[in-house]
C-alpha cells in the first residue's frame, strides 16, 4: 500500500514543496529503504520515528518499507521530515484513515517519546502553502500542521490554516477527525503595538551631538557611515541606537527580515514576527561564510540577519581584508549571491553598514589627554588594512572624541531619539515623494540614487560647485566619493526642508569624506 503526505525542503531561506512516499509491501521480508538524496539527519531520522511510534501506543507496520523524498534530485536535510514520514508510513501500513491528509503539508521533528520539537523555516513552509493554495490545483494544501512552538510565526500568513501539535497522537487525532483543529490565529497590529518598541534612546548618550548630528543624517538618508575615535568614546553605544530613529518596520520588510531569522532557528518560541529592527555586531574574527553567509549547507550570515536593520563592525580593521571585501557585492545590490553546482541562491542584504575603529593601533592618536605611543608608519598601515574602495562605500565618515567631564556629569538630556527621529521621518517623506514617479530606477533613498538622478536632483548653484570642486582637487576624491557628497547633501537639504542643495549642505558633506584617500 502506498500513501503520500506533503512536506517542504528548505533551501535558503525559501520553501520548495516536496512529497514523502511511503510503500508498505504486505508478507515476505525485505528492507528498510530511504531514498531521494536525504542527508545524514534525514537517514537517522528512521530510528526516531521507530522509537516515537512505539512509545506513543503505535507500531512499525513492518520490515518492507520504502520511503521516497519527491523531487529525488534536490538533497534533503534537517529532522523536519520526521512528523511526515511517520503519518506517511503508517497511512501506507493501515494504521488509520485520512479523508483530510491532501489538504495540509506536514513539518516536525519527532522525539524518542512522540513530542513534536520545533524545525527551521516555518514562516517559509506558510508562505508555500499560500502560493500552493492560490495555484488552484486540487490536492494542493490549504494548511499545515506543524510544532506548536512554530505556529505563531507560520500564522502571520494571512489564509493559512496554521494547525498546532505538540505530540505526534496529537497529529494523527486531527488527520483522523477525532481531535478538532484548533488553528492559531495572530493580529500583526497586536504584535507591533506590543514589540515595536526600543529599550534604548540617543538621550542617554552624553555629549557627541556633532555625532548624532551625522548619524541623523544617516538615518536620514539610509547612508553607510564610519565613525573613528578612541576608545570608551561611545562608538558602540551611539550605533546600538540607530534603530531607535530609523522608521518603523512595515508588514513586508518585517515578513522579509523574519523569514531570514526562521530559515536560521533564531526566533524565539511563540515569537511571530521581528518587529524592531535587527543590530547585528559580529567579532572581528568571524569568518567569511559567517558574515557574507554560505558553507557546505548555505545558510544567511550576519549580513543578511541584519536585513533592514543596522550591521555593526566594530573594530574595522581588525577584521580580515578578504572578509571586508565581500561586502563591498552586498552594499552596492542589497543581496548576496552564493553559487552552488545546482543552484544559485540570493539572500537578502538591504542594511545600514555601521563601521567603527580607532585612529591608530594603541587608539589614543586623537585622545587630547593620552599619549599615542604608535610611529606614523604604524598609523598609516592600521588605516591602511581597510581598503580604498570598500571606504569609497562608506558616506559618512565622522570622529567620535571623547567626552569632557563637563558634559559626562551634566544635568541635562542630550539629544533624543524621538527629537531625531522626527527629522529623519521629515526627510524621508520627501525622499519618498521625490521617488513615487520611479524614473526607471528603483529608488527609495537618497543613498540608493542612480548617477542619473543624482544629477537631477542635485543640482548645485555657483557657490555649490565652487565648494565641490575645490574638495575633490584637494582630496584626490574618486567618481564615487563624487555622488556620495551629492548624495549626502540632499538628505542634509531634506532634513531642513530645502527644496534646493544649497552651498552649505555641500561643506557640510564634504566634511564627511576625511578618510578619503588618492588611491
């Protein structure tokens, strides 16, 4: 007897639909078979669901029995096959009926006792089910069963019928009608009034304005930026709160970010959605597969976990140059690319790069009150470790100093998040507005500005072009540096209302371009 169940394979981040297979051959002997390209977890995966079955009041229906993974040729790993392969083999040994079974897809991994643990990838699975039951095909599934641990984030799908179980029992109860399904339902207007909210606030940095003054312009204009300074200045502190000003996350790139964090496990239990934007700040010594992402199982690295969010490299230079480089696809697509033998996979990468480092080896070059001990041959190779053109990719460039007493044990709040938030949600309006006609360009900040845009909108007067070109004699600027400066100084013209770059929003970007070298 042959029974086939729905499941899914997860590549990346995405959901691909798959069928498990189960033919249960009556009399005679035989062997356990387990075919379609499973991996070592998949393999195990027979002596859970012996032991699951046996000690949740079932039996193995026998020693003949061939299990296949539909489509053979795409290779199959995690346990989540686990719940579909035990309902699979026991609907083909004759254990029960199913009138139901077509109508939902089927993810799990079983324990020894029959607990259904939760899997990988359950915001993805949602989504294919969704694009399953729009297809207008008869069998295809219109819900899924799944850990109860996973359901809340699955159940932001809105018409999937997201069905909870914690026991394999559980499972076979609802495909037999003997228990009701009981489908979890989540409001996202809910979710975001409860979680959207940031527990830090640029208020509580001391000092730093002309830092926060460059961050909100960052923020404004979703522009990378570097910031140098010695350490105990706040580098960390003040990057920690970028989120806290930036605009809220809408439902679509809180579905996108959140895909990227199931494809990763990285959900909390019961947590539907990411609803504040993500902070990732990787050590220095992580490699390239954990930052770009890939391996020998290609999976999202922090720059795709930090998808419309903040990526934080502290301690820039210290990270590996070949590390560094392979960002530089990232900032300029919004993706990451991995080639494989059989597939190509993109994962998402729309971030705000915020580097930090110290002016030197020993980091007290620029401190007015400790001694640098580092030669300028050592300071000039520290700088040097981060290459021309991956700071070329970089806006903004500002010096963070250290606080004065003064300020560190003042009375008075500086800066909030709120008060800055509020000039980058004036800016981005405008941007918005500026970028609704699409000009053939997919724009939505003036960061991600096409050369042809920016000299559309970016038109300078006498005095304008006279600052500029001065800075790029002098500075040895590069093409790039170029339409960074332009780029800059309309966010700066946005945040005041301007409807014009004038000649002071162009000194002011210049200011921003230090680190600008004549390579």
């Amino acid at each position: 007897m042959i029974a086939r169940v729905h499941s899914a394979i997860l590549q990346g981040i995405d959901a691909i639909a798959c069928e498990v297979e189960t033919d249960v051959a009556v009399g005679g002997s035989g062997e356990l078979k387990l075919v379609g390209l499973p991996d070592a977890a998949v393999k195990e995966s027979v002596s859970r669901i012996q032991a699951a079955l046996r000690n949740s009041g079932y039996r193995w229906p026998g020693p003949k029995v061939t299990i296949n993974l539909a489509p053979a040729d795409v290779k199959k790993e995690s346990a989540a096959f686990d719940l579909p392969i035990a309902v699979a083999t026991m609907l083909a040994g004759g254990m029960f009926a199913s009138e139901v079974i077509d109508g939902y897809l089927l993810l799990g991994e079983l324990a020894l006792d029959g607990r259904v643990r939760p899997v990988k990838g359950a915001l993805a699975t949602a989504m294919l089910v969704d694009t399953l039951a729009g297809s207008g095909k008869r069998d295809a599934p219109r819900g899924i069963i799944l850990p109860a641990e996973n359901a809340a984030e699955a159940a932001v799908v809105d018409g999937v019928e997201v069905v909870p179980v914690r026991f394999l029992s559980d499972a076979v109860g609802i495909l037999t009608g003997e228990l009701p399904p009981e489908p979890v339902r989540v409001d996202l207007d809910e979710v975001f009034a409860a979680e959207s909210r940031y527990d830090v606030d640029f208020s509580d940095v001391r000092g730093q304005e002309t830092v926060k003054r460059a961050l909100t312009i960052a923020a404004a204009g979703h522009h990378n930026i570097l910031m140098i300074g010695p350490p105990g200045s706040g580098k960390t502190m003040l990057a920690k709160r970028i989120p806290s000003i930036l605009p809220s996350l809408t439902a679509a790139e809180s579905l996108e970010t959140t895909r990227v964090y199931s494809s990763r496990g990285l959900l909390a239990p019961g947590q539907s959605l990411m609803a504040t934007r993500p902070v990732r700040t990787p050590h220095h010594s992580s490699s390239s597969a954990a930052l770009v992402g890939g391996g020998a199982i290609p999976q999202p690295g922090e720059v795709s976990l930090a998808h419309h969010g903040v990526l934080f490299l502290d301690e820039f230079p210290e990270f590996a140059r070949d590390t560094l480089e392979m960002i530089r696809q990232p900032l300029e697509d919004g993706c990451v690319t991995i080639p494989r033998v059989h597939a190509t996979l993109k994962f998402p990468a729309r971030i705000m790069l915020v580097a930090a480092m110290n002016p030197c080896p020993c980091g007290y070059y620029t401190d007015p009150k400790r001694h640098c001990k580092c030669s300028p041959f050592q300071i000039e190779r520290y700088m040097s470790r981060v290459s021309g053109p991956l700071i070329d990719r970089i806006d903004i460039h500002v010096e963070v100093p250290p606080v004065p007493w003064r300020q560190l044990r003042g009375d008075g709040d500086g800066l909030s998040s709120a008060a800055m938030r509020e000039q980058v949600l004036h800016a981005r309006g405008a941007q918005r507005q500026r970028f609704s006609d699409g000009d053939g360009h997919v724009t939505t900040t003036n960061a991600t500005m096409s050369s042809r845009q920016v000299r559309r909108h970016c038109t300078l007067d006498e005095n304008g072009e006279g600052i500029l070109k001065q800075a790029m004699n002098e500075l040895g600027l590069s093409a790039r540096a170029h339409d960074k400066i332009l780029r800059i100084a309309r966010t700066i013209a946005d945040i005041e209302g301007e409807d014009n770059v004038q000649s002071h929003h162009v000194a002011e970007a210049v200011q921003y371009r230090r680190l600008d070298r004549n390579l």
